[in-house]
C-alpha cells in the first residue's frame, strides 16, 4: 500500500524558487561559448531534438562510433553528455534542466478497478557532475521527480533515475568505463510523455519505458568495458555486466517478481570509412530467479551496420539469432534492432526497432518486439509541434503481454532557455493483471520548463 503525506511546505519553500531563480539566470546570463563536442559522425546539426525531459531507463540503441575512447552516455535520453554551458554550475556540478507540470490522469478498466480521474503535480530535473582528470573522467548524473497526485505526496522523490560512470585511459589503446546505473519508480506515476530520444548528431535512439502497472518498479546495473585499439580502425570491446531488477508484484510462473541477470557482451567494430561501420556483436545472459534453481541462459549474436549519409540521414542495424534453454525446451528466434534518424531544415524524425530479451519495466522470460516512431517540426522561431507512435510484444506467449501509445506534443519558447508545454498521450495494453494490467489511459500535461542552453557546434 502506497504511502500518502501530506504536501510539505519544504517543496513550495525550496523546489519554486530553485525553478524561478533557474528561469530568471538563464534570461539574465549570457552563456560563455565552449569549444564543441567531439562529433561522432563528423556531422553538424543546426536544429538538435531535445529530449531532456524525464524519463526511466530503456532499450537504447548505440551505432558504432569512431573514437577509441569511449564517451558518456545519457542516463534518460540518446546522445552523450556534451560539455555543458549551464548558468547554474558551481565547479563540476550543473543543472542540466528543470520542470513544473500538471497532469490531468484518466484511465478504464485497469486492473478490474474501474474508472479513475487524478490530478497531478509533478517537479523534476537533473543534477550532473561531470569532472575531468588526467587520465579518467568522472560523472554523475541524478534525476528526481516529486510528484503530487490530488493534494498529496507519492513518497519524497520516489520516482528517481541515477547513473555513475568512471572512464580510465589506461593506455593509448587501452580504456576502462565502470558504470552504475540506478532506476526506481513507480509505475502509475512516472507520467513520461515523450517515449523514443533520438540524437541526430550520433544517429543513436533510446526507448522509454511506457508498460504501466499498479506496481514499483526498480533496478540497478553495473557494468566494467574493456576496449582495445587493435588498430586505427578495429577495436574489440568486452564488457561483464550485472543486473538486479524486482518489482512489487505478486509471483506466478510466467511474471516472477525478481531477477538477478548477470552477463558479458564481446563487440568487434570496424571503421570503412569515415561515416560508415561493421561489427559483430556476441551477447550472454543468465537470469536467476529467487526461489527456482533453474538457470535460463540467453545467447545471441548478430551482425551490424552503420552509416552516416550526407543530407541529415543516419542508418544503423543488427540482425542474427537468440537461443535460450527454457525448462519447456531450447527457443530460437531472430533478433536485433535498427534505427533511422534525419533531420531536416526545421524538422527531426526517427523510427527504431528491437527484437530481443531485455526488461522494460517489467519482469518477463520471454522475447520481445517494440517499434517506435517520432517526429518533430519547427513553425517559426517559438512553436514545435511533434508526436509519436509505439508498440510492444511478447514474441512466443500467445497470450502475452502487449501494448502500444500514441502522443503528441506543442511547446512555445518564451526564451532559447524556457518554454510553455503541452501534451497529450494515450495508452493501451493487454496484460496478466498481477505485474501487468489490461486497460487504456489517456493524460494530459502541461507546464513550463528551463533547459540550459546548447552548446555551441
């Protein structure tokens, strides 16, 4: 059972005045230009899609990059951590963003419970520390959300989203990127409206997870990669890995409520060119479940390929097998994903694509397919207009669990760092009504936001 506080007067005190006084610096302050980031496809990009609302980690989708040091990921969208121009930075910690919304909640038939009307409040923003040392870099990235349905607190900071990564240069062919990354939410109010994150400058996609349950939702991952230069263009990458995830679900035999899954990924990326790229990917994984001896292990291995055109197109793809040895039986199915991003003048679109094993808010042995689409136009110098579609499968349970949305959004800039936004989303999907349930959803949102401002290219 959920916890309800009263609304402290802490949040009023603090959390309003951080975001008016974030809004009132960035229209005061001018920016000191920095040098530019490094670009992985030796592409500019004039109208960069931002996607630094919140969001819970998902499915992402890296294209072969051309530098032997690895870059920094985004905790909740695609792209890297760029050199930031922040007006609120004290040494290495900045705010990278900062958001008030109000959501209006409706939904049918969840879970047997009927029709439901909330009213919801909702603060976020991210925290990041990022600092430079000789032959390492540190960072830090912290997402909160407070969120307020109907006049109460859903826990302090219950939906929170927390990644570390360390990379160490150990020689000049030789770097080691330790990474944590921490997600806790629940499920019902992490509320995220914008589902697919799409870099144009790297070509790389991200899929947000938008399957809503009455459950929470948590799960931390480590990883150690290894990555060598063989040459000036070969490297091969290994990286052991582990994951804990569990939710407050009930268990049965298809929807357990935990896993722990532990790991190695071994890539071989080759550079054909200065855009383009091939690599062959080996992937194995181990699930145990608490209470079940039984070990399932996935296996896969896929092909790849990159390419970045000239004209704002950058095409990505895998493709090759996944085995796992259930109790039923040894399963074979294909697997991979791919992605395609363009820009254009005053306009961005994507369309990924993943078929595989992975844990997307939710627990589940089975193969999954999820599509995403997106796009986003600029109508003079303040409107953006822009919406998606997505859909979501279990691949060999016939009756398994299965979802999709469509979304669309509108934001007005009163400043190159604030804006007025507004959005509507609508879900649907089928369930087993214990970790899952069956039902549709729509909301509204809407609220304003700072961003710091872009770095310029």
């Amino acid at each position: 059972m959920k916890k309800r506080l009263r609304f402290p007067i802490f949040a009023f005190i603090v959390l309003v005045p951080v975001f008016l006084f974030s809004c009132c610096l960035a229209l005061a302050q001018e920016p000191t230009p920095q040098p530019p980031p490094p670009d992985t496809k030796n592409q500019t990009t004039p109208d960069q899609f931002d996607n630094s609302t919140e969001a819970a980690a998902s499915i992402d989708h890296p294209v072969v990059v051309t530098s032997t040091t690895p870059f920094i990921r985004q905790i909740n969208g695609a792209g890297f951590l760029l050199p930031s121009i922040s007006p609120l930075r004290w040494g290495p910690f900045y705010v990278g963003y900062a958001q008030f919304a109000e959501i209006l909640d409706q939904g049918n038939s969840f879970n047997g419970q009927g029709s439901f009307d909330n009213t919801v409040s909702q603060f976020s923003g991210t925290v990041v520390f990022d600092k430079q040392f000789r032959r390492a870099r540190v960072t830090m990235q912290y997402a909160p959300r407070l969120t307020v349905r109907n006049g109460q607190v859903i826990g302090n900071f219950v939906n929170q989203d927390t990644g570390v990564s360390t990379v160490f240069a150990l020689t000049s062919r030789l770097t080691l990127d330790l990474s944590d990354h921490f997600v806790y939410y629940k499920s019902r109010d992490s509320l995220t409206d914008i589902f697919l994150s799409s870099d144009p400058a790297s070509g790389l996609t991200f899929q947000k997870d938008f399957i809503e349950s009455p459950r929470s939702w948590m799960s931390n991952s480590a990883t150690a990669a290894f990555s060598y230069a063989m040459s000036a263009r070969t490297r091969i990458t290994i990286a052991p890995n582990y994951l804990y995830a569990t939710t407050s679900g009930q268990t049965t035999t298809a929807t357990p409520p935990t896993v722990h899954a532990y790991g190695v990924s071994v890539s071989v990326g080759h550079d054909l060119t200065a855009n383009s790229s091939v690599s062959g990917l080996y992937t194995e994984q181990t699930d145990l479940f608490p209470g079940v001896s039984y070990k399932t292990v996935f296996q896969s291995l896929q092909a790849g390929y990159s390419h970045s055109f000239k004209g704002g197109w950058n095409l990505s793809g895998s493709f090759g097998l996944i085995t796992a040895n259930f109790q039923s039986g040894r399963t074979w199915s294909e697997s991979g994903s791919a992605a395609v991003v363009k820009t254009f003048r005053r306009s961005h679109a994507a369309m990924t694509y993943y078929r595989g094993h992975t844990f997307s808010g939710y627990i589940s042995q089975q193969f999954s397919d999820r599509i995403d689409a997106s796009y986003q136009q600029d109508i003079g110098r303040h409107w953006t207009l822009g919406g998606g579609v997505g859909y979501l499968r279990d691949v060999i349970t016939a009756n398994g669990i299965r979802a999709k949305y469509g979304e669309g959004h509108v934001s007005f800039g009163l400043t190159r760092t604030v804006s007025l936004f507004g959005s509507y989303v609508y879900k649907w999907q089928h369930g087993d009504n214990i970790e899952v349930f069956s039902g549709d959803n729509n909301y509204l949102r809407c609220g304003i936001q700072w961003t710091q401002p872009r770095a310029v290219r």
